[in-house]
C-alpha cells in the first residue's frame, strides 16, 4: 500500500511539486530556463514546485518542457481492459466433457 494514500490534496501537490523540482534538476535546468521551455511564467513554475496550487496545463507544460511524458502516462494509465466490460459479458460455453466407457461396459 503506498504511504502517500492517506496524504491530503494538498500534502500531495507538495509531494508532486518536489518531484518535479528534482527532475528539473536532475535534467539540469533552472526554473527560469524551464519556465520560458514551458511557456509559462517564473511564478507558475515555482507555484506548481511549492505544491501551492497550479493548472493541470502548467503541469503538462513543465512534463513536456522537462521531456518527461511518461508522468502522464504514471498519472493515468491506459487500460486495455475494463475489469466492469468482462463482468457483462456473457460466459462463454464450456466444452463438453465425453465420458468415458470402462471396459466393463462394451
């Protein structure tokens, strides 16, 4: 179980913003640099670092600008399969069993 499930929203977006501040090191980028890759503003960067609320747009911008698209995928994975579809569908038939004779009986 992870530990950050019974974090608060907004426990969590500090938790988001010091990730993202990490990688944005570790790929070594200032905020200014990161800032003008994204297209967003200083302040917006450093709002969405200090977890202090920003917009799911500045957060796609920074994951673009950081390259760093599979973090949407980690957010929102793709599922192939809705578990709910194939509890809907029908059961499919079984194969029938042939029994078999004992010698006993020929």
């Amino acid at each position: 179980m992870s530990k950050l499930q019974f974090n608060t929203p907004e426990e969590l977006q500090t938790v988001l913003g010091e990730r993202l501040r990490r990688l944005r090191l570790n790929r070594n980028f200032d905020q200014r640099t990161t800032a003008e890759k994204a297209g967003v503003s200083e302040r917006a960067l450093r709002n969405l670092e200090a977890g202090r609320g920003s917009t799911v747009e500045t957060l796609l911008r920074v994951l673009k600008a950081l390259e760093y698209l599979q973090g949407i995928d980690m957010l929102a994975p793709e599922t192939s399969i809705n578990p709910l579809d194939l509890l809907r569908q029908p059961k499919a038939p079984q194969r029938a069993r042939r029994s078999i004779k004992s010698p006993k009986e020929n």
